[in-house]
C-alpha cells in the first residue's frame, strides 16, 4: 500500500487501553479522515495478534498501517512498514527485510542533514519533532519550525512533523512544510472521530 502524500498520520495510544479498545479507536479515527496508521506500543501484552487485527481493519478502510520500530514484527503481521529511529544500519535492514515497496520513515528529530541521508539511503518519509510541548515524548528535543523550511527545500520526500500538535496550531506546521501531522494525544484522548475531523480540515483550507 502506498505512502499519503498528505493528511493526518494516526500513532496509537495503548497506555492502559485494552486491544478492543485501540482497536475501535483507530477505526474511528479512520473515519474521521486519518490516511495511515502506526501502531506504538511501549508495553503490548501480545503486540503480533494486535498488529495483526489492525492491519486488518486498517486494509478494510485502505490505509496502510506500519510499525514503530519492530522489523521483525511489522513482517510477522504483514504490516506496510516499519518507523525507526537514529540507528544507522536499521534502515537498510528494514528495507532488505521488508522489501523494496516498503513504507520505510526515519525520525531525524531537528537535523536536515539526517533527513537527506534517510533520503539518500531509500527513506518513504522523514519524520521531524517533537515541536510543542508532548505528553507522549515529554523528554523528546525540541524541534524548529525553521527546520520544517529547510526540509520543504532540501527533500523529494514527504515530510512528517510530530509533537504536541493540536488542531490549533498545526496549521503552522503545514504551512512551513509538513505533509502530514503525527498525532496521539490529540487525536486518542477524547473522541478520535471527531478530533480526526478537525485535524482534517486543516489540510483543506
């Protein structure tokens, strides 16, 4: 399944969530207009049989569903990819592991350079953040909106930005570069349909 070219990147909340309930969840925040899926997950109980279920319901609505960083995972479930971090050698072993129409995204936190050398390595997407204050990544650096400027002009490839955005402010992310906006909190806290919604119109202004 292929990469959005823009819209709302849907991460879930499973912190003290049963898999029923992450499951409804992300279904309704499909409906609400989000066009991808990662399933994060800090502490699963069984992460293969909810992996499984949410690329399930994930490839019902066509929308990929892709994995924070588990390789090995992401090609037990049949998932559309994998997200990693910083690790050198994790891109290359993502992609000989999971093929080459595999959705790969590298978090490069503040720094352009990295992002060019995720490109250059066959990265889908790159991913920038945090930029606001994240109850999910609360110890996460900081993140520029001039970075966001820098990237627009530097890379072929999408642009993520993630971190504390808010319906409210994401509109300046947009505008500074990003494609697609990663959200937990905002979107899982309290009645994902509708919050997907609001970020959703920001794409549409």
């Amino acid at each position: 399944m292929r990469f959005p070219a823009r819209g709302l990147y849907a991460i879930t909340q499973t912190h003290n969530k049963s898999g029923d309930t992450i499951i409804n969840e992300v279904e309704a925040a499909i409906r609400g207009g989000a066009v991808i899926v990662q399933y994060r997950d800090k502490n699963p109980a069984d992460a293969l049989f909810l992996a499984i279920e949410l690329v399930k319901i994930c490839h019902k609505h066509k929308v990929p569903l892709i994995i924070n960083d588990d390789i090995e995972l992401a090609a037990s479930a049949g998932a559309d990819g994998v997200h990693i971090g910083k690790e050198d050698s994790a891109l290359a072993h993502a992609r000989k592991s999971l093929g080459s129409d595999a959705i790969i995204g590298v978090s490069c936190y503040n720094f352009v350079e990295q992002a060019l050398d995720a490109q250059g390595q066959g990265a889908t997407y790159v991913a920038f953040g945090r930029f606001f204050p994240s109850s999910s990544k609360p110890l996460a650096a900081p993140a520029k909106i001039e970075t966001l400027l820098q990237a627009k002009l530097a890379l072929k490839i999408p642009i993520v930005a993630i971190g504390g955005i808010l319906p409210e402010n994401g509109a300046q992310l947009l505008a500074a570069g990003a494609d697609l906006l990663a959200v937990i909190g905002g979107l899982f806290d309290n009645q994902p349909e509708r919050s997907a919604r609001a970020y959703q119109a920001l794409f549409k202004r």
